[in-house]
C-alpha cells in the first residue's frame, strides 16, 4: 500500500481506503464489518470513513462495535464522519451547518463510534441558510476541544471553500484542510475547470467517493441487477435507471475490454484510473464481502499500467474533457 499526505497536511492517509456508505447495517453487519475492515486494514489500509445520516446512524454504531472488537492501536488508524443533514426532522437538526446542530452532531457520532475523537470531520453539503463564517467558528471549536483532530467539506463548490478558509485565516483558526468529492469515469467535474486551479493553488486535499460509480463501473450490471448487488436492496431503487442506461453499460463493455487486455477485472482499473490524478489523496472504495476487499486492494498495483495512452483511451470512451487552468 502507498501512502498520500491528505493535501497539504502531515497527515499520511493509504491511497486506498474504505468506506461504510449504502454497506453497513444495509449489506454489512457487525461481524462481517469486522471481517471486511480487518481486510483492508491487513492490505495497509488506514483510513475508515462514515457519515452520521448512513443507514440514520447505524452505520456509525456498526464500525463503532467492530472497532471495538477488532481493538486496534488507536494511533493506527483514522476515522472520518460527516454532518449536514441529520437524523431528526426539526428545524435545526437537518439541513444545516449551524453551531448548535454541528456541535450536538459531533457529541452523537463519536457515541455511536465509541471514540473519543474523529480524525476527520466533514460539512457534507453546503449550507444555503447558515452564514460559512458560523460553520467554521463552530468546526474550528470542534478541534480545539480535541473532539476531531482536522476538518474539511463535501461537494462544495471551490469559491465556497476558498471563502471558509479565508475566513479561517482572517481569524487564525482551523483552515479546512480536505474536500469529499464524488469523483469517477462518469462524473470527472468535481476535478475540472476551477477545482483545478484551486486545488494546485491551495495543495487541499480529496478524500474521492463512488470511484466505481456505485458498482456500476465493476462491470457487475451488464446482464442485469443481480438480486444480492447493491442495486438489489430494497430503497436502491433509484440507481436502476443508472445501472441500466445503454450508454452506459456500452462505455462499461467498453473499459472491460481494455481491463481483460490488462489482465485486470473492470473494477480494478476504474479505482486506478482515479489513483492517477495527483489531486486524490484517497480513493475510499467500498465493499460488503472480504472478497471485494480483496481486489479493490489490487488497484494499486494496476495503477501502473494506467499508460497515458490507456488513460487517453479510457477518457476518450467515457467522454472525459479535462479543463486545465488557463494560463
């Protein structure tokens, strides 16, 4: 496993790493959370990330009771959640990025994740009714309690994250450090046009979420939605126009067939195509058996076969226009 600093950071984060979204209590239980994360984490993984609204919350009380089984050196690892929109449905308990919500947030997570503290916590979306300059002082007090050690945000637009961090400055406070984007073959904009100036301007690091498309780059849907797939979960619905657009499944036939030249299976090289971009310091991937597990973890060796002629094929089928900084 190779390690990336988290953007400019000391912090040291696998380039591979493992996530609990739409898996745990869904698709994955306490014990075979245990199983799976002691996978990853045997492959040199280091980095575990959640979010309080998973599966309401459960999905923190799962990796909270495998972390206490598995009763690893805390210093070993890290542990990321994220906050906006709730788990309860009044006006200041969703949607929202206020002090009093954010600082209740944390107090919940860290009980359902039996830690003392979060690595990383992230604003999951930006707020439209809480002033950024609130979100910061209230992230900001966060940290200095010792209830998480760094901050950052989750799809929010670059000109919103240049404001939180210059007003972090303007009062010496905790600059957020890190963005949570959805990055993959279909959707490639969160790393274009004005993140990547701002990215290269202000070293922030990406913790890079959905790599496979939500399994449909595994190649896994071309004959259908396998009833024990992610797609077959009942309240998944709402991928299945996804998993069975023609489009789609065509540039997916069309990545297989290049994996199959490279001696690798279809998901591998969709993780490694994300690898390549020196902006992601992570890719989080997820997995609800230990097989998976097992192979995601071999993107990093295909990563080395990620010739720019193959990335120029591969961007080329799935239509991926880079936008450069302009000079």
């Amino acid at each position: 496993m190779q390690y990336r600093f988290l953007g400019k950071t000391g912090l040291q984060v696998s380039e591979l790493s493992l996530g609990s979204w739409l898996t745990f209590k869904k698709q994955v239980d306490v014990q075979a959370a245990v199983e799976i994360m002691a996978a990853a984490y045997d492959q040199g993984v280091n980095f575990f990330d959640n979010a309080e609204n998973y599966a309401y919350g459960r999905s923190e009380e799962v990796m909270g009771a495998a972390l206490k089984q598995l009763n690893w050196r805390r210093g070993s690892y890290l542990v990321s959640t994220k906050f906006y929109w709730g788990l309860h449905d009044t006006p200041n308990e969703k949607n929202t990025l206020n002090r009093k919500y954010l600082i209740e947030a944390i107090n919940g997570s860290l009980k359902r994740l039996e830690l003392d503290y979060a690595d990383i916590i992230y604003c999951h979306r930006p707020s439209k009714t809480t002033p950024i300059e609130e979100t910061v002082w209230a992230m900001h007090n966060i940290i200095e309690w010792g209830k998480a050690l760094y901050w950052g945000t989750s799809e929010w637009a670059a000109a919103e994250i240049v404001e939180a961090i210059n007003i972090a400055e303007r009062h010496h406070l905790h600059k957020p450090v890190v963005e949570q984007p959805q990055y993959n073959l279909f959707e490639p904009k969160r790393m274009q046009g004005d993140y990547v100036r701002f990215y290269k301007e202000y070293n922030y690091g990406t913790t890079i979420w959905s790599p496979l498309a939500s399994g449909m780059l595994s190649g896994k849907y071309s004959k259908g939605i396998p009833a024990d797939s992610r797609g077959g979960i009942k309240g998944n619905e709402w991928l299945h126009k996804h998993f069975t657009d023609a489009d789609n499944l065509s540039k997916v036939a069309a990545l297989t067939e290049i994996a199959d030249g490279l001696g690798c299976t279809t998901a591998q090289l969709a993780i490694a195509w994300c690898l390549q971009n020196p902006f992601v310091s992570t890719v989080i991937t997820g997995a609800s058996r230990v097989e998976q597990v097992q192979e995601n973890m071999k993107a990093s060796e295909v990563s080395a076969k990620v010739t720019p002629e193959i990335k120029n094929r591969l961007d080329e089928i799935f239509e991926v226009r880079e936008k450069e900084e302009e000079e």
